[in-house]
C-alpha cells in the first residue's frame, strides 16, 4: 500500500501518480474519506472501551447494594463496546479496499501515459546485418534438436514446449553465467517455492487488474503458482525486521515461473517468445528508501552487463506510468533486436517498488542511530527486482549468432558453460560427424 502519510499530507501527489497511470484519480478521495471514518470509529470505540474500563472499576469498589444497577448498565455498556469494535473493523475493512485501489506512487520523471509511451534511454551494440535470409530462432531450434514445439503441445497445451539437447543445455549455461555474475555482485542464490499464499501473493501487488494472469490452485489448497521468484523473495522476510547495518540484502532466485497470458490470444504464438513455462534468474533487493534509485539503476547495469557479453544489440527503456505494474513506482525495460522481427523484444525488466511492497507485507529495518539521539522508529524497506537471465533470451541469441548453414555461433562467454562448444551445428551436421 501507499504511505498513508504521503496520502493525508500531499494528496495531490498521489493524484497525479494516478493521472499519470491513466486510473480514476477519485480513488484518492474515496481513500481519504475511508481513512477519516475509519480513524472516526476507532476513536468512538476506544473512547467507549476507556469508559468501560473505568466503569468496571467502579462496579467493583461499588457497595452490594448499588451493585445490581451498576451490573445492568455495565452489561448495555459493553453492548456498545462490541457495536463500536464491530463498526471499527468494518470501516477498517473498507478503508484496506479502498487503499488497495491505488497503485505505487510512480517516481517523478517517468513518462505520463501507455505501453506506446515509453521513453527510449539508449542503444547499445550493432544490429546484425545477413548476407543470407536469417531464420527465425524456432526454424532454427528445430534444425538444431534444441525446441521441440509439437510435443509440448502434445503433452500440455498450446505455449508449451520441450527444450531438448542442447537447447536444455543452453538454458543451463545461461543460467549459469546469471548465476555467476549474481554471486560475484553479492547475491545470495535461493532456489525458491514455486506455490504462494494468498496473502504473499497479494503483498506483491499480483492480485490486482493481472490476477487472470496468474494460476490459481483454489480447491483444497488456496495456493498460486509464481509467475516470477520476486513473489517468494518478497515474502522472505514477511513481518520481519531486517537487518540493513551492513548494506542492503541482495538474493537471486532461480526457479520455474508460470504465466496464463491472458488476453494474449493470437501474439507470439509461434516459438517461445510468449509461453506458459519457463526459467528465470532473479535479483530481488531490500534496502532503504534513500538507496533505493541508485539501486535500481545498479541493476539495469548488471543486466546490461549480461546482454553486452553474449554480443546482443539492445536498448533501455523508461517504461511509461500506465504499463507499470501496480508495484512498481518505476520500471526500466532493457529489449533486444530480434532479426528476423526487424525489432527489439523485451528480455529483461528491472522495477523499484519503493516501499509499496514492504508496507502490505511489513518488512522493516531500523535505521542508524546518530550520535546522541534517541534510537528512530522502524521504517519500512524498499523493494526492487530485475531479471538476470530467462528462456526468452534463447530468442534472441539463435537469431542474432546464426550462420548461413543453420549453425550459431556460440558467445564466447558461455563456451566454458557448453564444454568449450564453439559452434552449435544442426542435428543432421552433427550425427554425420560422429
């Protein structure tokens, strides 16, 4: 949720986050109406509890005889107790609803409007350039034994797929090489519950106009299936005080991710670009609020590190406010060139929730105390996530490394995760060479 003190204090504020959005900016009034009746009732019912207090403080010191009327108002007395608690937590009910309407208040220099709306930062490597027609990475996954799309739909549905060979074993090294440049930056690596709660899934801001896209078993085990491991690492330290002395705490969760793609009937069919399963490596970061912009921009340098290395051309983008997530208060998006689409498709993403996330789930820390000043209160952590590696990425490397023959060529950065392979040759090459 929002800061609620940022809501009463500077309502205008919050009001253009959600202009910016393109949300109806009266859910901010809503909101502070709710947050009024709700203070109101809360009050009435600990002033009446107060006075219950003291009443039964004097029925007690009361003498016999007075005792029985005293018992009889005592007993009207706590009938309103429990109309006023009851009235209180109703309107507590309806001021959390009312609160969870709005989104993150997004960061101030992030571009008004839609996915269309973006703002492009940079460019980055040369787009590659064929002297042949360049196949598209499933014509190639075929050639290459490594994407077997027919049966994936044959065991489970359309936007299913098998990686086999040495498409298995090129998702392993990338993988892999995420992994390693994570360890070297100070993650800690965390293979991470694929299954929620609901309250950790809502806590992440999953549950609200995207809940379609998220699979739900709702039977006998109300759990639901992580589209990404930033759910499981968000819910690490739920209702914790963590410990920030030492600087913020970096993880990077690898785990099998699942998406329904709803609404996204008839894009991307063809290939793995748009599917229902896959891998990803993820940061997932806790710090402070202060540090939190020069956190996010530290990710989106470890991911540009990664793309840079496996020779991909690519751009960063400043995500508009209306395709943020309503987590996130700014999103960078970091997209490759995909050949034979003549454009450049998202790989990564990179978001810094700010405080949004650690206030429905209360993760806190306590700041430093200055040389003699009271130690301060708690406050709340902020929350950012970005991707390291995922399957999609398999895209953009057979496309943009692939030879006349059908072949890629293999960056040199994953050749000693591949056994020192140079060049991945078509299935029917490589059975004649053994």
């Amino acid at each position: 949720m929002i800061d609620l003190a940022l809501l009463r204090e500077n309502p205008e504020i919050v009001r253009r986050s959600q202009a910016a959005r393109g949300n109806d900016q009266s859910t901010v009034d809503v909101a502070l109406e709710a947050d009024r009746s709700r203070r109101a009732a809360l009050a009435a019912f600990e002033e009446l509890r107060a006075e219950q207090n003291a009443f039964g403080k004097q029925v007690a010191k009361a003498p016999k005889e007075e005792k029985a009327a005293l018992v009889a108002q005592a007993k009207d007395l706590a009938d309103r107790v429990k109309q006023a608690q009851h009235a209180a937590n109703e309107a507590s009910e309806h001021a959390a609803a009312a609160l969870a309407r709005i989104e993150n208040v997004v960061i101030d220099g992030v571009p008004a409007g839609g996915e269309e709306d973006f703002v492009e930062l940079r460019r980055v490597g040369d787009v590659p350039a064929f002297d042949f027609e360049p196949r598209d990475h499933l014509e190639l996954g075929e050639l290459l034994g490594a994407i077997d799309m027919e049966r994936g739909a044959k065991v489970s549905g359309a936007r299913f797929y098998f990686l086999r060979g040495i498409g298995a074993r090129l998702e392993i090294a990338l993988m892999n090489l995420a992994l390693d440049t994570a360890l070297q930056n100070g993650f800690v690596p965390m293979i991470t519950p694929t299954l929620v709660r609901p309250e950790i899934m809502q806590g992440t801001g999953f549950l609200g106009e995207h809940a379609d896209e998220v699979y739900h078993l709702d039977k006998d085990d109300d759990l639901y299936l992580v589209g990404t491991s930033e759910v499981a690492l968000a819910g690490y330290h739920k209702d914790e005080i963590v410990d920030l002395s030492d600087g913020a705490l970096r993880y990077a969760g690898w785990s099998t991710c699942y998406r329904r793609e709803a609404g996204s009937h008839g894009k991307d069919t063809r290939g793995i670009i748009r599917v229902h399963q896959f891998n990803k490596l993820e940061m997932f970061v806790y710090t402070s609020a202060e540090d939190a912009e020069a956190e996010h921009l530290r990710l989106v340098a470890l991911q540009e590190q990664m793309l840079t290395a496996l020779g991909l051309a690519y751009r960063v983008i400043d995500v508009a406010a209306g395709d943020l997530g309503s987590s996130a208060a700014r999103k960078y998006d970091i997209e490759a060139w995909v050949p034979t689409q003549g454009a450049f498709r998202e790989l990564t993403s990179t978001s810094n929730c700010t405080t949004y996330q650690a206030r429905r789930l209360d993760v806190r820390y306590r700041p430093p105390v200055e040389e003699g000043a009271s130690a301060p209160k708690t406050q709340h952590v902020a929350t950012l996530n970005g991707t390291l590696a995922t399957t999609r990425w398999i895209v953009a490397l057979l496309e943009t490394h692939q030879q006349a023959d059908g072949s890629v060529r293999v960056p040199e950065v994953l050749r000693p995760y591949l056994g020192g392979l140079e060049v991945i040759r078509p299935l029917a090459d490589a059975q004649a060479a053994r």
